[in-house]
C-alpha cells in the first residue's frame, strides 16, 4: 500500500524518507554577493545534499576539489568551467578528485546540484580551506555566518 504524498508548509530538509518539495515556497538564502540557494534535502546518514542555486552573471566560485563525486543539472542560463560550458537542459557529473579552477555563469544561471559529500575549498596550493558539506549548507541555509565559497 504506497502513502500518498503531499507537499507539506513547512519544509525540513533533514527529514528522513520520501518527501516532495515546492520551490516557490522556499525562501533564497545568500552563500555571498551573487549567489543563492534552498536547501532541498541533505542525508546526515550518507552526506548527499542538495541544492538549487541561482548564480548572478560572472560571479565565480572559489578554487575547489571533489572529494566525493556530483552531479548538476542546469534549468537556466550557462555554467562555465575548464570542461567548458553547460546551458539549460545540460546534466554534468563531476568525478572524484576533480579540481575547478573557475567556475561562474555567463548571465543569471540556475542549477541543480546533487552533492554526495563534501567538496574542499582550496588555495593555490592545494591547501585545505574549508570543507563545504551537508553541515556547511545546513548552516548556511539556517541563516548562520559560513566561509566564502566564492572566488
């Protein structure tokens, strides 16, 4: 017998099972000048989170290394990045041990993304600054003061 499922009016992105969520009812929430996101789910058991970003034109994240395998997928605009380009409708998954130098969008971008774990902010030589991860974006996403994921 299968539940039915209802999109509820307050959203937990913590919350353990099957769960729909309206985007128009979540409020953005700013990761720094330029870039905003809402928090869709996040898994304390398996580390995955995820994103939906709206990312202002030009505006560049900061130099990082997968650590754990992601996937995007992009409903508006472009996102570049040494690989090159991904517009609306593109899907992307970005390995284990990848580094992006640059990555930013062109014009007013959208995106999906579907980390499974963290991702390491790093500097010029490949020194750790910061993990951004399940905790990083739960905090950001509960308004709380978080490390610059931006270049």
């Amino acid at each position: 017998m299968q539940t039915e499922r209802r999109v509820g009016a307050q959203h937990d992105p913590g919350q353990r099972g099957a769960m729909l969520v309206d985007l128009n009812r979540l409020e953005w929430q700013s990761l720094g000048e330029g870039v905003k996101f809402k928090l869709l789910r996040y898994c304390e058991v398996t580390g995955d989170w995820v994103l939906y970003v709206q990312l202002q034109p030009h505006v560049r994240f900061g130099r990082h290394r997968h650590v754990t395998p992601a996937e995007f997928f992009v409903l508006k605009g472009e996102l570049v990045f040494e690989g090159g380009s991904a517009r609306a409708g593109v899907y992307g998954y970005e390995e284990i041990g990848e580094i992006h130098e640059e990555a930013s969008g062109t014009e007013e971008t959208e995106f999906l993304y579907f980390g499974h774990g963290p991702v390491a902010f790093i500097d010029d030589e490949d020194g750790l600054l910061f993990l951004a991860d399940l905790e990083f974006y739960r905090d950001a996403w509960e308004g709380k003061e978080t490390a610059s994921i931006l270049d």
